[in-house]
C-alpha cells in the first residue's frame, strides 16, 4: 500500500468514526437536568477493617512528646544557620560551588591536518581500520592515523596552525595526537621506521610538537629539524632554532645519533653535509609551497619590509588605523603601521 492508500483509508475511517451508529440514533437520552436530580443508588462505604497490627509510634503520650522535642529541635536548627548565621550558609555555597569550577576543563577538537601533495604510492591506516587506504591530495588526517610511504614516495602534510610535515620513502608514522582548545595544540607523533622532515611554526606556551623514535622523545618549540630511525639508531638534526631530545638541547645547525640500548650523548655534534643539504632544500621547498598556496587563495602574493630589515611574504588582507592585517606564511599576524618601511607585490 502506497502513502495515497494510506491516507485515503484513514480519511474513510475517520469519516465513519464520526457518522453515529443507528443504534445511537434510535435511542433517547435522558437530558443532564434530569440526569442531576436523580437520587444515588450505590454510595461507596470503605469496609472497617477489624483489627490493625500497625503499632504507631504517635498513639501513645510519650511518642508524641518525643517527636515534638525533636521537630522544635530541628525548627531552632534551621533557624539558627538560616537567620541568625547567614554567612556560613555562603561560605557552604561557595565550598559546594567551587570544585564544579576546579573540574571544569577545556573541549578539545580535531587539529586540521591535511594532505599538501603526493608523490607515489602513499596510503593511510585509518585509526581503527585493517585496511590501508590511498592517500590524495586534501585528505583530512586524524589522530591515530597510520601512514606508509614505499620506495620512491613521500607526502607532505600542511598544518592549520602553520606547520609543514614531509614523511619520505618507505616510512611509517603514526599521528598519536593532532588536538587542539582554544589556548593549545597538542601534535604528537610516532617514527616506527624511515625519516621525517619538519618545519614547526611558534608554538604557544602550553602547546607542545612531540616526536617519538626508538627511546627517546624529541620536543620542539619552534624549528625546523629532521628524525630519522632504522631500527638500530635515532638520528635527530637541527637546521635552525632548537630542540630537546630527552636532556640534550639540539640547536642550528647541530645534531645527534642515538644508538639502541645505548644513552644520550653528552654533547651534540655538527650537522653532516648531507644532511644539511637535505634541511636547507627541505625548508625551501616548504617556503614555496606555503606560497603557493596562499597565491592559490587570493591570486596575489606580497612583501612587507620592516624597518628593521625583517621581511614578511604573504598577503595583505587590510588595514586599520594602527595595524597592518597580514595573512603571513606560518598564519595571520598584525604589523604595526608606524614599523613598515616599504611594501611590494611579488607575483
């Protein structure tokens, strides 16, 4: 039966409901007037029962006494916290009100983390999921993330918060945790094999970059570094700014090797060329590519030059009267008018 059937069956239904039946019609009802001035011919008398073997406490004289004493008892209690005593019922208030405030706690979300470009056969292991799936360009990752790069592939990740993450060939990283609040980010992160590359833009204060290889932990503030673990030995390189690996701080140009079973060295070593090399073009390309995107956004790319020297490529998105509103490489900030001495379009 089709939805017109239905409706038309009730429709006939509803039309007999309210047509009465010849029975009805052929009887008299007597009016309400005379139906009120009739006498009642079943009144309700409750049997009395013949025995009760409750025993009530308030029967006898003493009960009654005592439950009295006890309800004037309670009345002066009342009174005496609730009139005469006001400011300890506060200070209870406060007592009771103050941990919901203590256990209220930050709602954290997904960190967008997505995918900036492919080269290769790249797949993803979805957190929870047996089976890999490709990964393209766009792809929204997610904490607990499994991702494998073969021979000859790598990725490279785009952060919202401005970072830029490269995983080269036959790699396999694990995104532990990608979260954020409205005052922190939390990035922390699983070197099983291979190497990764990572250009961390400036953390907040309760942020945190993490990653893990082998037994130690790098923690970064704000670099751009590389990690590397074959199974044997953790590699971490700095090309500028600084990290911590356990107690050992890693700033530019220095680096590490760790070997399995084996402590952190007391002290870091220059970084190898090769490595070097593969930092500096590492952090080129990343520059371009974030330039790219922005031109891809607003169709135009600029320079803002400060006094001072620095220099900011990006876009600019407008101003107010003290303020330049810039949409930079690593995120949007704020320049002081008063501090530009030059602007350019670059493309």
């Amino acid at each position: 039966m089709n939805e017109f059937d239905k409706q038309h069956t009730i429709a006939k239904w509803e039309e007999l409901l309210r047509k009465p039946a010849k029975v009805t019609e052929s009887r008299e009802f007597p009016s309400w007037e005379t139906v009120s001035k009739r006498s009642i011919q079943f009144e309700y008398s409750p049997e009395k029962s013949s025995s009760s073997n409750v025993i009530s406490f308030f029967r006898k004289p003493i009960g009654l006494a005592v439950a009295s004493g006890s309800v004037l008892s309670l009345a002066a209690a009342l009174f005496f916290v609730f009139f005469i005593n006001p400011s300890q019922s506060d200070k209870s208030e406060l007592a009771v009100a103050s941990p919901a405030k203590e256990t209220k706690q930050a709602v954290s979300s997904p960190l967008k983390v997505q995918v900036s470009s492919v080269k290769g056969k790249v797949s993803v292991l979805p957190v929870g999921s047996s089976n890999p799936v490709p990964l393209v360009k766009n792809y929204q990752l997610a904490s607990g993330d499994v991702i494998l790069t073969e021979g000859s592939s790598q990725i490279d990740l785009d952060f919202e918060t401005g970072s830029w993450m490269r995983i080269t060939p036959n790699s396999e990283v694990v995104m532990d945790l990608i979260e954020k609040t409205n005052e922190a980010q939390s990035q922390k992160f699983s070197v099983k094999k291979g190497k990764l590359f990572a250009s961390v833009s400036k953390l907040s204060k309760d942020s945190q970059f993490v990653v893990q290889a082998g037994e130690h932990l790098t923690q970064v503030r704000g670099t751009v570094f590389s990690v590397q673990f074959d199974g044997k030995s953790e590699v971490v390189a700095v090309r500028e700014g600084s990290v911590a690996v356990g107690e050992l701080i890693l700033t530019s140009k220095q680096q590490t090797v760790i070997k399995s079973g084996e402590g952190l060295p007391t002290a870091p070593t220059p970084v190898s060329p090769k490595e070097d090399k593969e930092l500096k073009a590492f952090q080129t390309q990343t520059v371009l590519a974030r330039e790219s995107k922005l031109y891809e956004e607003h169709a135009r790319l600029e320079l803002v030059r400060l006094e001072d020297g620095t220099e900011y490529r990006g876009v600019i998105l407008g101003q107010s009267e003290t303020h330049l509103h810039f949409q930079g490489l690593e995120g949007p900030i704020e320049i002081p008018i008063q501090k530009i001495l030059e602007t350019e379009k670059i493309r």
